[in-house]
C-alpha cells in the first residue's frame, strides 16, 4: 500500500513531471520549481491501487528518460537513489510522484 505524501508538490527542477513533495527534507530548495501543486490538482486522489516495483534510478531526471527504452506504466514504483525516495508512475498526469510505503 502506498500513501500520499503531503497535500503540496513541487516540480523537480531539471524535468517536467517529477512531482516532490514540498516538504521533502532531503532535496535542496533548488532543486524544486517554484510552482506549488496540490494533492488535488494532481488527481492523486486516483492513484492506481496496483503497483509494479521496477528497478532504482540513480536520479530523478532518469525517470523521464524511461520513454526511450522502458516505457513507465500506471502504476511502477521506482526508487530514486540520489535522494532515498520513492516515486509512482501516474498515467493520469503522464508524470512521477513522491509516494511513502
């Protein structure tokens, strides 16, 4: 089972569909655009409730780079290294978000 975060994000700076969350400790203000989205905004409401755990990115821009070779479906879990966090694939915003297990 995997849980919402937090009721704010942030977009990774450097991608365009990694979604952080705002309060997340362990990446550098930096490295989140400036533009708050809500839970809501970003449906996450209606996350997939199956997941398939895929193999750790060594960072989050690497997550985008999956369309080249490894097309991500809704619902693949992949750990980011460089932060410690995980992330789900949300066909819904054809992005990444921040998730807790």
């Amino acid at each position: 089972m995997i849980a919402v975060l937090a009721q704010s994000y942030k977009k990774m700076a450097g991608t365009s569909a990694v979604f952080l969350s705002a309060t997340f400790n362990k990446a550098s203000p930096v490295e989140r655009d400036g533009m708050d989205w809500s839970a809501a905004e970003l449906h996450l409401e209606q996350l997939p409730l199956h997941y398939q755990e895929k193999p750790a990115m060594p960072n989050a821009i690497a997550l985008e780079g999956l369309e080249d070779y490894d097309m991500p479906r809704n619902g693949d879990i992949r750990k980011v290294d460089s932060i410690n966090a995980e992330f789900v694939y949300f066909d819904r915003i054809h992005g990444w978000v921040q998730v807790a297990r």
